[in-house]
C-alpha cells in the first residue's frame, strides 16, 4: 500500500475543512437559536447557580428581588445557600404559609433574622433540616419559629420528597433544554428580550432583579428570604376594599371539595405526630428556642373545617391535642385560627390559608409577649413593630407601590 503524498495530504484536509466550514454554517442558526436565549438567561440571572444568587443578593446595598420563571424555583436548595452565608440567629421554618414574616419585625436585631419558609413543608423536610445542624452543615439558630401544618400530622398526607437530593437545576443540562422548549412553544422571546434590555428593576417597588419572574410580576424572595407578592394586589385591594382568595383553585373549594391537602379520610398519623416532637425536642437538646404557629385561615375556610365532621378527628387532634403537647414540653403555641381574633378582618388574608405580612406583623408581634425573659427576641423593639403596623400602605402590605392610589387607613382594623 502506497503512502499518501504530501500533496494528496494537503487535498484532504483541505476537503475535510470545506465540509467542516459548511457543517457550520449549516448548524449556525441552531447554535446562535441556542447561545442567545442562554446568554440572555444568564443576563436576567435566571441560570445562576443558587449559591451565586445569595453571594449576590446578600452583598446587595439595595433590597433585590429573586425569583426563576424557566428553571424551577427549588426553594430548599436556594434557602440552603443563603442559611449558610447569613448564619441567622433567628429562623422562620415551614412552608409558605410563613413567608410574610419580614426583618423589621426584629428591629433593632433585624439582621439576625432569616425566612427559610417554604424550606421545610412536612415532617420529612424538617428532619432534613435538623439532620443538616447536627452534621454542622448549617449553623444553629438561637431561636426557630416554626409554622406547623395540619398536613403534617395526616395520615393521607404524603411528601416524601428530599429537597436535599435535589441538585441545582442552574447546572443540569436537561433543565436548559427544557428552558428552551418553554421559549420557544410559549412563543416567550419578546418577554425574554424585553428582561434583558428595559429593566432589571421589578414594576412599582423598583426594586433590583435577580430571574425573570420579578420584572415580569413584580413579585420574588427578598433578601431576608421572605416572598414579596406582586404590588398588583395590593392596588386591586385599594381599590375594591374586598377579601378575594387568590389561590386557584380557592383555598374554600379545595376544602369544601376536599381536595389535596384535605382530602377524606382526615385522619390523625400518631407515628408522624410523635416523629414530629422528637424532632422538636432534638432542636431543644441543641439549646435552640423554639416558637410554634399554627398558621390562619380566612373566616371561610377556618368555619369549614371546624363544622365538617369529617375533618374533626384530624381537626382536633392538631387543634388541642398537638397543641397541649407541645405546651407540655415548654413550647409556646400560637394558634392563630383567623384574623378575627387579632381585631382584623379576611382583608389580611392573602387567600385562604396564607395570611398577608401586616397580619403576620400581629403575630410576631404576639410571640414576642410570649418569649421568655432570657430569650433573644426580648431585645425587639415591640413599640417599633406596633408603629409599623400602624402606618401600613395595606392590610396586605407596609409599603406604597410607587404611583399608588392614597393609601389605605389599617388603623381601624387594628387593635
């Protein structure tokens, strides 16, 4: 077999990069259809990994709004990050439902204070977060508010899921790709585009955006980890001056058809119930005070739950039995049922179950009167907090939306 000549040589790589130029150019607009939307991703902090997000919202001298619209939001994964750079000695733990506890509750320690809601959603979860202090994964907070659940101790009640096998989904190919499939079935390039080159401010707070979802919807985690819902609602309140269960679907027709959370049978998990004050008590051995809320329902769905029948052994068992025991164990217990028993109104409430900030401002406002002498939080100034409250925009939130109608007078809702 004869050897190639230098010339022939020359041909072939000479062929081979004519056919390499035009397999480019033919898969070019594959790659700029690929590499700009990422590039624009990128731009709007849609796709920056979860520890990147905190490092920069914690360094922020202005409050930052973070929230993903393509990625998932993966709340675990990002409290994680944040719970590790801020070491909070004051933490909200449980689900959504706890997300309105903001800051300057704390005031003048405010800086102590972290919002892990949405972190820890079951009792599973909280074994996780537990496990991760005592593995010294996460520093150990001085005091834990935990929003407490009635799913979390029934027995139809099944989330299983561990947040900690999750991996950032700002480093799995697959989640990009299907970022791509939403932008380009949704037909979201304009959307995109605009992200990028109007604003990296969200609508009516101007405050700075970390994702697309705050420019789009005004609404994503603040720097001290609470959620900032879209301004839009607190201006239809202003002008309607009407209690509207924004869930979908409503929290009441969820209970009335008893779907998902409250499905039938209701029954009481005992195993689940006394899983859930080991942990508790584990947090106690670790010198952590702990505070509990059980978190409140509209005027609506709190009478349907108390009256259907077939909620009342699950019902109670949380209601009084959960209650006592915790008491038991020196635990202070908020059962903070409706807005009624605070002197306000369903206004507060978000939707059914999840109660507005100024309504969790009555409510912090409660724990510290029932916070022991020695605790951290005797160091918040109540006055402070009261006066906030006072002089909210909204019975949904403290602060006007820029170009707001005037504001709304919460005073005759207050105590």
């Amino acid at each position: 077999m004869q050897l190639q000549t230098t010339a022939e040589q020359q041909a072939d790589q000479q062929a081979a990069w004519k056919l390499t130029r035009r397999l480019l150019c033919f898969l070019s607009p594959l790659a700029v259809l690929v590499l700009v939307p990422e590039l624009a991703l990128w731009k709007t902090g849609e796709t920056w990994p979860a520890s990147y997000v905190a490092q920069q919202q914690q360094s922020a001298t202005e409050e930052t709004l973070y929230s993903r619209d393509f990625l998932s939001q993966q709340f675990g994964v990002y409290k994680f990050a944040t719970i590790q750079m801020r070491k909070p000695e004051i933490i909200a733990l449980g689900s959504s439902r706890v997300m309105q506890i903001r800051d300057f509750m704390f005031t003048p320690i405010q800086k102590s204070f972290y919002n892990a809601g949405g972190m820890t959603q079951s009792v599973t979860e909280l074994t996780e977060y537990i496990e991760l202090l005592e593995q010294e994964e996460l520093p150990d907070p001085k005091v834990a508010i935990i929003g407490i659940d009635p799913w979390w101790i029934k027995s139809e009640y099944h989330r299983d899921k561990s947040w900690l096998a999750q991996q950032d989904e700002s480093y799995h190919f697959a989640a990009h790709v299907n970022a791509l499939r939403t932008l380009v079935r949704r037909n979201r390039f304009a959307e995109l585009t605009k992200a990028v080159t109007h604003s990296d401010r969200s609508p009516y707070f101007g405050y700075r955006t970390i994702g697309t979802a705050p420019t789009k919807y005004g609404s994503g985690f603040r720097k001290d980890g609470s959620w900032q819902y879209s301004p839009k609602m607190l201006l239809d309140l202003a002008e309607t001056h009407q209690y509207v269960d924004r869930e979908v679907p409503p929290i009441i027709e969820r209970i009335r058809s008893r779907l998902g959370n409250f499905s039938v049978p209701a029954t009481l998990d005992q195993e689940r119930t006394a899983r859930l004050l080991r942990l508790l008590e584990r947090l106690q051995t670790r010198g952590i005070e702990l505070m509990v809320v059980f978190p409140p329902y509209s005027s609506e769905c709190l009478d349907a739950l108390t009256t259907d029948v077939a909620f009342n052994p699950w019902w109670d068992a949380y209601q009084v039995d959960l209650a006592e025991s915790l008491r038991s164990r020196g635990i202070p217990v908020l059962e903070a049922s409706a807005a009624q028993q605070f002197g306000l109104d369903d206004t507060y409430m978000i939707d059914g179950y999840h109660p507005g900030e100024v309504f969790m401002g009555h409510i912090v406002l409660e724990l510290l009167r029932l916070a022991p002498p020695e605790s951290l939080l005797q160091q918040v100034d109540r006055q402070a907090l009261q006066a906030k409250i006072d002089s909210a925009f909204s019975p949904l939130g403290f602060e006007a939306p820029l170009m707001a109608p005037p504001r709304v007078n919460t005073r005759l809702h207050s105590r």
